[in-house]
C-alpha cells in the first residue's frame, strides 16, 4: 500500500533508492507506522521519542520524550488521523 519505509535515516522507497535522508531518532528505530491517509509517518525509537513525519520525511511534531523504548504505535479509526496508542 505504501511505498516507502523509514530507516534510521532516510526514507527509502520499494525499489530501494533513497528518496530522503534524515535524523529520526537516536539509536534503533522500533516501530514505523503510516496513518489511514498515508500522508503521515509515526516513529518511535529506543531514544523514547514519538515523532510524526510528513510524507516527503519533514518532521510534523514530536510528541515527547519518555523514559523507555517506544516499541508500538497505533493511529485512531475515527475521521481523525490521531496516534493513540504507544507501548
């Protein structure tokens, strides 16, 4: 469905080129996940932040630092592309 994956950074499409690099998290990155849309990228990472990407990989927010990993992610169902959940 999607055409791109995030490594730790760059955006890389399914024919393997990079199509943008960047600084995403420090350390591993542990969960990628693209909303309902796919016009939004979530991250998480073993730094424990939580970021949001735009599709072409600019950084739309960070949604904090937490003490652990962030391993999981999850978007809402609803009209709204919202992140809901993160374990």
């Amino acid at each position: 469905k999607h055409p791109f994956v995030q490594t730790n950074n760059a955006v890389v499409s399914s024919l393997s080129t990079v199509e943008h690099i960047f600084k995403a998290h420090t350390g591993a990155v542990l969960c990628v996940k693209w909303d309902k849309n796919g016009s939004s990228l979530a991250s998480s990472g073993e730094d424990g932040q939580v970021k949001i990407w735009s599709r072409t990989g600019n950084l739309r927010t960070s949604l904090g630092a937490y003490a652990e990993p962030v391993h999981c992610l999850a978007w809402g169902y609803g009209s709204s592309s919202s992140l809901t959940n993160y374990c």
